[in-house]
C-alpha cells in the first residue's frame, strides 16, 4: 500500500493569554491508501489539533502534510470529517441533513436524494429519512452524520472521537457498521479515540502519541484480520495482548499529562487546556463512555487515556 497521507515534521504552536504553547511537535507518519488508523494518545496531547490540520481547519506552524502528495492547503471534498457531536441541521429531516452538502456541491434534486437513501441505507437506517433530529436516538444521529460524510464519497474520513458519546452496546454496533463500510468502499480512515478497545479493534494500526508536545511514539500493527468475521474477537488472548501493549506505552504519558495539569493547576495556567476528564472530575462528571481506572484488566479498555 501506497501513501495516502504523509505528515512530515509536522509542529503546531498556539498562542495563548500571552504565551506560546506547543501542542505538537515533529509528527512524522504515513497513513496507507485504504488503512484503517487508529490514533490514541492522552487528554490534551494534541490529537484533535493533528486531525484539525489534515481537515485544513487550521495550518501547521513547521512542517507539512501531503493528500496523495499534495500539501493542504484548506479544507476539501477529498476529506470528510465526523465529530463527537453530531451537527445536524435540525430543521431538517434526516434525508434532508445527508442531501444537504449535495446541493452546495450543486448535485441534482433526484440524484441527491438517490445518494443519499443510498447511504442512509448503508448505515443502517433505511426507513428513516423523514424523520427529524429529535426523534432519532444518539446513535441514530451519528449514523446520519457518518451517511453524510460519505455522501461525498471523500476518499479520506476523519473522525475525532465519534462514538464517545454514546452507549456501550450502541458504539459495538456503530463500531462494527463502520468496519463493513470500510470494507466495501475501501476508504482511507484515520480515527481518534480514547477507548485503548476501539482503538485495537477497528484499528489496522494504532498510532500511540506522547504527552504534549504530542509526538509520535510508536505504531502498531494489529494483524488481527476481518473483525466482522471474527467472533468475539475481544476475547481472543492476542486482542489482549495488543490492547496491553498499547495501555503500556501510553501510561507513562498519562502520568506526565497529569502532572502537567497539576502544573498548571499550581501555577494556573489554565489556559493550557486541561486534560479532560482530570479537569472536569471535580465539577462535573466525565462523559460518558470516558471513565478513569488505570487497571489492564479485561474491562479497561479507556484505561490510561484520557
Ligand atoms: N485554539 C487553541 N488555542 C490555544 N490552545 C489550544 C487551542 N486548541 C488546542 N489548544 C491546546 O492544545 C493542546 C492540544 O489540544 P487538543 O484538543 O488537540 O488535544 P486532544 O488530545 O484532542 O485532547 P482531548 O483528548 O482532551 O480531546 C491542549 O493543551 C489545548 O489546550
């Protein structure tokens, strides 16, 4: 396989209540042609800044990243993302919402619609295009957000974090309906995540990054064929094998994230964005589907991120 998207010597530096705070540096990886990567890293260590600079939401301050060798320069079709929130139009039924890029990109009224029963019919929801937002569950919703992006057929799908939000049983399903997906449109896909499980799961490789500064620090091959014919891979000794390795790599960096909070809790440098769940512990309580327990046991799969 071929590269598909090559980060090189990428930093980025913000500037922030007058100081400068480097959120990345030196990130140099390649993501394949038709892979399936998975990022983990700590809260705060700079993954969503990683896929905001190859969604061209913002530019780097060193380096740069090349789509199928040409730098980014802003965003593009060729690039789809999919965030934790859904951002669906809610006025709009759900058909209307995965039509809704089509006309900007000036498709036909009866193509549009053709496309876009396709794919909400590829995500499971055929049958449910007229309904709105509010009668969909959370689920629902991101399944419309994934048909959306996909309607634009990018060849590249980022998605930050998109089934954090949901339930358990919810995000398994979800996990595996985006692995068929995969599968037969063959796109590159590059997903961030705090679940060490996710990660390891849809992952063909897990890319593991350090505390911020976020680096690169290691990249991990997960040769554990089609998940959708394996069953109940999860419990199979070499997804353990792999989901420790990963909980291993990122303890360390979880350790100095959270004496960077603690840093800047003292000094209050806030402005330095918490690390998520850390921060939020004492005010509210985490997101769901984010809990903190460092344990490898068969049930830690957010352990050590985030
Ligand atoms: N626009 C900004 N201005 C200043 N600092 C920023 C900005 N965006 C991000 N940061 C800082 O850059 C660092 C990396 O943030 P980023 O959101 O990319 O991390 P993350 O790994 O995605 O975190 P999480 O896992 O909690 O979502 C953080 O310290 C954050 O506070």
């Amino acid at each position: 396989m071929t590269a598909k998207i090559s980060f090189q010597g990428v930093g980025k530096t913000f500037s922030s209540r007058g100081r400068q705070l480097s959120a990345l540096e030196d990130i140099t990886f390649e993501v394949r042609r038709g892979e399936f990567l998975a990022l983990v890293g700590p809260s705060g260590c700079g993954k969503s800044t990683l896929l905001d600079l190859l969604a061209g939401l913002s530019a780097p301050t060193t380096g740069e990243i090349l789509v199928d060798g040409a730098p980014v320069t802003g965003p593009g079709l060729d690039r789809g993302v999919v965030f934790q929130q859904y951002a669906l139009l809610p006025w709009r039924t759900a058909q209307a919402n995965v039509e809704f890029g089509l006309e900007a990109k000036g498709v036909a009224r009866r193509e549009r619609a053709d496309r876009a029963r396709h794919f909400l019919d590829l995500v499971g929801l055929s049958g449910f295009g007229d309904r709105y937002p509010h009668e969909l569950s959370g689920g629902m919703k991101q399944r419309v957000a994934i048909a959306r992006s996909l309607a634009f057929d990018p060849d590249v799908l980022l998605m930050d974090e998109p089934f954090a939000a949901l339930d358990a049983q919810t995000r398994d399903s979800l996990q595996d309906e985006l692995l068929r997906i995969w599968e037969r449109t063959n796109k590159t896909i590059l997903f961030i995540t705090h679940g060490i499980d996710e990660a390891v799961y849809l992952g063909q490789r897990v890319a593991v990054m350090t505390s911020r500064p976020g680096r690169i620090k290691k990249i991990i091959d997960i040769p554990l064929g089609s998940r959708t014919e394996t069953e109940d891979l999860r419990s199979d000794p070499t997804f353990a094998r792999y989901r420790h390795e990963i909980w291993t790599l990122l303890r360390d960096e979880v350790v100095k994230a959270q004496a960077q909070e603690h840093a800047a809790d003292h000094w209050g440098t806030a402005g330095e964005r918490r690390p998520r769940w850390h921060g939020l512990a004492r005010s509210r309580p985490p997101r769901r589907g984010r809990r903190p327990g460092p344990a490898p046991t068969s049930d830690h799969q957010e352990a050590g991120v985030d």
